[in-house]
C-alpha cells in the first residue's frame, strides 16, 4: 500500500494528531490500522496514548455492543448505561431524557465530554436529549477496529473531546458473506437472556474491481431482569443499615390530617407509651408488614440522624414505628428489555489511482421499556380524595387499639398502588447518517473531502401503569378501589375494571436532532530540516445543528399531584419543551510535525471554533515523542479545549416538577419537628440560557519501554483542569447547600418552603488527575501461542467544588451521586491459540469505595459496613474454527458467579437497591454461545 502523509490517518482515525507528531513512524501506525490484532513492537508509540481494540478481539471476549466493550475498560468512568438510565433515578448530570440510551464517559468527566465518532466522522446526538451520542447506534457487527484516544483533542475535532475521542472504523474493502448468531442466558432463573443475529456481505475488489460494496444489518432481543428475579436485589436490610425511605405501602398507611380519622394522632393500646403515632398500618401493629408482596417495616431509627434534636427523634418516632412501607428495590429492573436493528453499507469507487470516492449509510432503530415501581401518592382535603366514612372499604382502626381514631371521618392515607401494575415506558431512538466523501492525491499532497447529513429521532411511549389523575380522583371520592387489601385477598373486578379504564396510553413526547457537516483537510511536506522533513495539515470543519423536544399531540401533563385537569397524568417523566433551535458552527485548523532532533518530533496543533450563538474559542495542542534508544520511548502534550451546552440546557423554558420523596427543611426543622420529614414538594426544571462552554486545560506524560520483542509496558500520566462546570442542580443539592442556593427557595408569607428552582447552572472548577497503565507480552511455546494483556487506570485525584470560594472536595473512592471514582480499575486477558482452537480467560477488578455518607440522614447500626467491597469477575471464553467455513465460540461471563458488592446508599439519590448498577453486572453467571458462518 501507498504510504500517505500526515491527513491519510488525520480525520479517519481519533488518532490523527497522534499521526502529525511523528510522520517518520508513519507506516507503522498505517500497520496498526489495517493488520487488527497482531501485536506490534512499540505499538504505543505515539506522541498521545491511543487504545486500539479489533474487532477479533471483541469476539474472543464474547463482546457484542459498544456498551460491553465500554463496560471493560478502565478508562471510562462511571456512565449511564442500559442497566442505569432506566431506574428512573437519574443521576444530577442527566435531563430525564437518558431512558434507553448507552453512553460513554472518558475519564468520568460525563457522556457530552466524550467524542463519538464513525469512520473519523461525527454522528447525531440522541434524538431524545440531544446531549451525547447513543452508542446502540453503533453497528458492531461492521466494525473492523475501536481506537480510543485517551487525551483531549479540542485542537483537533472541536467540542466534546476533552475526555478523550472514541472512533468506530468500519470494516474496508470486505469480500464475501458471513451470518453471525449471539445469545446468552443467566444460569440462575429469571430473565436476562441476550440474542444477536447479523448477516455481513461484501462485492468487489477495489484494486481489481475499482470498487467495493460492503452491506451489514444486525437484529438485537434482550430480554428484562427483574429485581425479583435475584435475591440480593432488595432495598430492605435493616442490620447493613439499608432500608427504603418511604410512607407508601401496598397495604396503605393511615396518616393523621385536621378534620380526617387520625386527627393529630393517637394512642396505641399494646404500645408500652402514650405517645401520639401519627403514622398508622394495621399491618404494622400486627407485625405483619411483610404479608403483602413486597411490603416492610419501616425502620424510623435509620432514618434520624443522631444529631437532631429530642423533638425531631420523638415527631420522627410517632411518624415511623407503625408504618409499613414498600421494598421498591426489589420492584426495580436491573437490566432493560431491548429491542435494537442497525444497518450500515458502504460503497468505495476507485475513481483513479490516486483517488476515491465513497458512500456510507447508516440508519439504527433502538427500543428499550422501562419498567418502573407503581404510582404511589398521599390523598387530602384539599384533593378531595380522603376515603369517605360510607366507602365499603373503610377501615376502622379503633377496633385494633388505635385509641383516637375517629370512625365518623374520613381516612387520610398514603398508598403504593400496586393494582396499577408497574409504570410502564417505552424509549425509542432512530439515527441515520449519509455521508459522501473523496480522498486521494494531488501531486504530493493528501486531501479528504466529505459532506454528510445525520439526524437522530427519539420519542418516549406510555406503556402500562400510567393513569389519569381526574377519574382517579372521582374513584378515590367515592372510595371504589380498596387501598386496604387484606394479605390473601385481591381488588374487586369492578375495581380492576375501573383501573384499567383510567390507564393512559400513547405518545408522550419526543425529540429530534439534525447535523449538516461539511469537512475537508489537506496535508503533505513542508520542507526539510537537518532531522527530517516537515509536515503540515489544515483543514476546516463546517456543521448545521438543530433540535427540537416538545409534548405529543396527546397532550399528556405529567403531575405527582392528584389534580383534575382533563389530561393529567401520575407520575409520567415529563420534561422541558424545546422549540426547534438551531446553530451554526465553523472550524478552522492546523498541524506541524516537527523532527527537532533524531529520534525527537513535535506536534504542534491550533483550532478555531465559532459558534453562531456562543462565540468563538481557540485550542492549542502541543505534543512530543521522544525515543532516546529502540527499547524506550518518552510522549507527552498539553493542550486545551471547550465542551459547548448542549440545546436543553441552553433551553429557557421551565417545567412545573413535583418531588414525590421526604425532605427536611434546612431552616426550619431545628426548631420545628413537623419540618423534618416533609412528604413532597413543587420544585421547576429549567435549563440556561446565560450558560457558557466548559473549559479544559489537560495534559499527559508518559513512557513506553519494549525491552525484548514482543514484549511492551506503559505508564501515561495524565490531568484535567475543568472550569465553568456545567452541572445541574437538583431539589437535593439546593436543599443540602442552603447558605449557597437559599434564593432558589420560594417561601409563603409563613416561612413555609414552597418552591424549589432547579436547573442547569456554570459551577466551579475540578481537577482529575490519574495513571493509565499497562502490559502486553506475546510469546511462542510447544503448548501454542500465548498473548497476555494488563490495562488499568489509577485515580490519583478528582477535586470539585460547586462554588467558587469553597473548598475543593476530593472524591476519588468515595460514594457520589455523579460520577463514581474508583480508585483502580483493571482488566487483563491471557488468550491462548493452537491450530483451529483458542482460548481466553479475561477477568476486570474495580477497587471498593466509602459508601454514602448517611449521617445527615439517619443512624447506621453497628453491624453495617462503611466501605463497600472491590468487586471481581472473570470471564471464560473458548473458539473452534476448525469446521468448514464456520467458528464457534462458547464461553461463561462471571465465571465464579459474583454477586455485587452490597452497598447501603439511598436509593433516592442514585439507580441500585442494595447494590450499584455503575459498578456490578446484574447477570450472574452467564451462559454465551456465538456461530459465525462464512460464505466462500
């Protein structure tokens, strides 16, 4: 093959300025492109730290989707996947758009800091968020190889790359036909099984043909994984300090209220004091919380800090030691149902022996259900939804020792409506992309020129669970459902019946995302120095975006309050309307490679980015590469660079929100009782216009060393220097930081908190510092060939801080709602080949953490731990090709079945009951078989 300049691995690959600091290395890093996984000597020696994964060894791993191949790797945090996104506990960083989405996160600094791209190219945001790219829109089974560039690249590409780049290089020049089938299934019962299909084929030869077309489509069915489905899913271990903090239950709680049956409280025969419970379930004074699926007992003492005051603990008492409450831990799903189809074909002409011409199509379709808890809510007066004293259901609990209750009144009470199935949301997203390039030669000087359309579609659908408020509330004035069915007994028909016919179904909303690009870039010689010649690239980036999110013509209105508005729905995850926005982007830059010395090269990089609505900003990049000796090389850059809002949260609209959970009120509850276990609160949901780009300044060291062939090591320091955070404030982070954000609470003319105003805002700074590290030895014996990898990330720092002035908080290794900072990440594979046969034993290590920090909630016991436990697995994989045009490949994932560590976090502030999805595989020990077919 022709060795080309600098631009022939520029924009194809997220290693283009790793190309430009080295050109005398060039045809070296050309190898790496094309000959997959065979190991090269010194295969790290750029001037930047590139991973490059092929698409062999994903096989030999079992690996089929970018999100399991992403889930291995040390270098990328803690993102929302299809296990998390779906909870509906989203983390501070999301919108609530996420539902269904897979993304990825470099170096924990969040999916929009991370640059996905497809054959050197960009693809469309999803169409949901507009935030990050889904990577299920990635069409694995037509990938060749992943590189991943571990170092921001605004110098190169623009926004998003201050984590790093990811690019997805499609297969080139295939020939031929394959059929693939993957599925896998969790040994213990339940579900989670996994099933893949793909069909690959290719026509043409571009040297003897002049072209080659290469088609791939790939169908993907995973089914869901309940919570029920594994016995350490429970949200209820009260001797670990775990214990869901609710006043809903299946069997619902009688709640005190002026002019209701409870009154102001009452005494309980049997108790032991006259204290006034203000919270009453017959269940619970009979002990028999645990009677109805997935009822408890609620544990008050876990939920009083030890510093509150007599008043607090005694109000909190009264309020909590006959109350049950609901495990909605175990009703979580811990893995999605999804339903997936890609397509992706490339045509390549070869239009002359110095140039080509291509045409890529992508389009992929992503279907993922939510399964989430059913609908719980408190009735009042002022709803008029108390259970009237004539209802056939009233329940008397005067004739079970509840001394003050008055059977004359109407009931109050708090229920989880289990009758109304569990909510149920479909998240579908569709991306496409055309794009239409040449690249070629002109005399000695490379070019590239592409022009591509992308877009993406996202709309969410009401499945199941989901009611109108107005009919409930005439059902529940009339006292038609039961909320006090009996362990043993069932709803009536005519109740189901009624439930049934309040469901909503249908559209809620979506969103759409567009982008028109137009790039091309031109590189070659300079001119010689006394160390070698000279290169150059330039190039200019030219990009159209929109979006736009806005309700279905349904004209759903999701509230947590039990309203009467003609189309208002409980507890359906609304969120801000967008009106169709748009913004124009143009880019310039260029490139040195400068031999300074033998054996030392610069790279020197500079980009300008306008933005139509933002302003301009421009990035430097300075690299070297430094090999003293052939065993040893030196690398290393500095640069800086920019991530741009994203259109929600640049977004000025405001969405009315509820906030269904208990709060305390910062002010008020040291002094006042009744304010430290309030149930609900409005708060608003907005995004920011005045927002302004995150800035970067980062940089990496390393060295590569190769002391005998076939044999490498590296260490790459590297540190990110974040200012002008953009982060989103939740009611918990306003709530918790009241001496910063006490202007965000509304408060009536009695001090009462009313209002809460979250949203997006510019933060202050953060500093993340780690080590990436590694090994590769290769070697022959009479047994085979052996090949062993290491890989890791050590975190040394990750400090931020909300506002400038306080101090910075380090939270490598301790539990955080955002991102979560392990301090070790590794994963190593010894794979061993002979003849038709080959075997992989890979397994990944993630270091423990502190777990939440509960004090500020409740008291833990004695017995429960503050760290959580590191967490190891190992996978097992074997291939036999040794069939006629067929290889297999059998293997079990989590070969020693270990379950997650348990962790006690409030589930109220992050996904996982008892575990935490960003850290653990639900699956269990898993079952995985692949077949491929090739056609020759």
């Amino acid at each position: 093959m022709k060795l080309k300049p600098l631009a022939r691995c520029l924009i194809v690959v997220g290693l283009g300025a790793h190309a430009a600091t080295w050109a005398q290395e060039a045809q070296k890093i050309e190898r790496v492109e094309i000959t997959g996984s065979s190991i090269k000597r010194l295969k790290d020696e750029g001037a930047l730290p590139v991973q490059v994964i092929t698409d062999k060894e994903l096989a030999r791993k079992g690996i089929t989707s970018a999100e399991q191949m992403l889930r291995q790797l040390g270098v990328n945090g803690t993102g929302a996947d299809n296990a998390t996104s779906n909870n509906n506990v989203f983390g501070a960083d999301t919108d609530r758009l996420t539902g269904g989405t897979a993304n990825a996160n470099l170096r924990g600094l969040g999916p929009g800091s991370t640059l996905v791209l497809l054959n050197g190219r960009r693809v469309s945001t999803s169409g949901m968020s507009g935030g990050a790219v889904d990577l299920n829109a990635i069409p694995m089974a037509a990938i060749q190889r992943v590189e991943i560039l571990k170092d921001g690249a605004s110098a190169i590409y623009g926004t998003d790359a201050v984590g790093g780049v990811i690019n997805f290089i499609l297969k080139r020049d295939y020939q031929g036909a394959s059929i693939s089938l993957d599925a896998s299934t969790p040994f213990e019962s339940g579900g989670g099984q996994q099933r893949k299909a793909s069909i690959t084929g290719g026509w043409g030869s571009l040297e003897r043909d002049g072209y080659n077309m290469m088609v791939s489509l790939s169908l993907t069915d995973n089914s869901i994984l309940r919570g029920a489905d594994r016995d350490w899913a429970t949200g209820f271990n009260p001797a670990l300090g775990l214990s869901p903090n609710s006043s809903s239950s299946p069997f619902a709680n009688i709640i005190n209220g002026t002019g209701t049956a409870l009154g102001s409280g009452s005494t309980v025969t049997g108790s032991g004091d006259a204290v006034k419970y203000t919270r009453i379930n017959l269940l619970s004074l009979q002990g028999a919380c645990d009677q109805v699926t997935d009822g408890v007992q609620f544990q008050p003492g876990l939920w009083t800090p030890a510093s509150a005051s007599a008043a607090t603990k005694a109000s909190n008492y009264a309020g909590g030691r006959y109350l049950c409450n609901t495990d909605y831990g175990s009703q979580f799903m811990l893995a999605a149902p999804r339903k997936a189809e890609n397509l992706v074909g490339r045509t390549t002409f070869k239009i002359s022996d110095s140039t080509e011409a291509f045409l890529e199509i992508t389009a992929s379709r992503n279907r993922v259900k939510a399964e989430l808890t059913p609908a719980q809510f408190s009735t009042s007066a002022s709803t008029g939804t108390l259970y009237p004293v004539n209802g056939p259901y009233y329940l008397n609990l005067k004739n079970y020792g509840v001394n003050d209750f008055d059977p004359t009144k109407p009931i109050a009470y708090r229920w989880r409506a289990q009758d109304f199935g569990n909510r149920v949301i479909e998240n579908v997203d569709e991306n496409s992309r055309l794009l239409a390039g040449l690249e070629g030669d002109i005399g000695a000087y490379s070019y590239k020129l592409g022009a591509s359309i992308a877009g993406a579609k996202g709309y969410s659908n009401l499945i199941d669970g989901y009611v109108y408020t107005a009919p409930l509330v005439s059902a529940l004035n009339q006292g038609l459902i039961n909320p006090f069915v009996m362990p043993g007994q069932t709803q009536s028909k005519q109740a189901m019946d009624l439930i049934e016919s309040m469901k909503a179904r249908g559209r809620l909303q979506g969103g759409e995302t567009t982008l028109q690009q137009l790039d091309g870039s031109i590189s070659g010689d300079l001119f010689r120095l006394p160390a070698g010649m000279m290169q150059f690239a330039t190039g200019f980036d030219l990009r159209h975006e929109t979006y736009e999110f806005a309700p279905d013509a349904n004209g759903f209105n999701c509230t947590s309050s039990l309203s009467t508005g003609a189309r208002d729905v409980l507890l359906c995850p609304g969120n801000t309307a967008v009106p169709k926005v748009s913004r124009n982007i143009g880019a310039v830059y260029g490139e040195l490679a400068v031999p300074v010395i033998q054996g030392l090269d610069l790279q020197l990089a500079l980009r300008h980015d306008q933005y139509s609505k933002i302003g301009g900003t421009t990035n430097p990049k300075v690299g070297f590469r430094w090999q003293p000796a052939q065993m040893v090389l030196f690398r290393g850059s500095y640069n800086t660079g920019f991530k741009a809002p994203s259109f929600q949260q640049l977004s000025p609209n405001v969405a009315p929100r509820d906030y269904t959970g208990t709060w305390s009120d910062p002010v008020r509850c040291p002094t006042d009782p009744t304010q430290c276990s309030i149930i609900g609160l409005d708060y608003t949901d907005s995004g920011n216009p005045n927002l302004k780009p995150e800035k970067s300044k980062q940089g990496t060291l390393g060295v590569v060393v190769s002391p005998f062939a076939n044999f490498n090591a590296f260490a790459d320091y590297w540190r990110v220097d974040l200012d002008q955070r953009i982060r989103k404030l939740t009611v918990g982070d306003v709530l918790n930081n009241y001496a910063l954000f006490s202007d965000r609470i509304q408060r009536d003319a009695n001090g009462n908190a009313t209002l809460v105003q979250a949203g997006w805002i510019n933060a202050a700074d953060s500093t993340t510092r780690g080590i990436d590290w590694g090994l590769s030895y290769q070697f022959k014996h009479s047994t085979g060939t052996w090949l062993a990898n290491v890989n890791g990330t050590h975190m040394l720092q990750a400090k931020e801080r909300t506002i400038y002035g306080q101090p910075l908080v380090d939270y490598v290794g301790k539990f955080t709602t955002r991102t979560l900072y392990l301090r070790d990440k590794l994963n190593a594979d010894l794979t061993w080949s002979r003849d038709a046969w080959s075997a992989t034993l890979s397994t990944i290590y993630k270091s423990g953490y502190l777990d939440q920090d509960m004090s500020a909630k409740g008291v833990l016991p004695a017995t429960a731990n503050t760290r959580v436990a590191s967490y190891t697995t190992f996978d097992l994989f074997g291939t036999y090709s040794g069939f006629k045009n067929t290889t297999l490949t059998v293997g079990i994932r989590n070969l020693l079945d270990r379950n997650p560590p348990f962790t006690h976090h409030d589930v109220d502030d992050v996904a996982g009951a008892g575990w935490d999805p960003r850290v653990a595989d639900p699956y269990g020990r898993t079952l995985a078989v692949s077949v491929k077919y090739d056609f020759k």
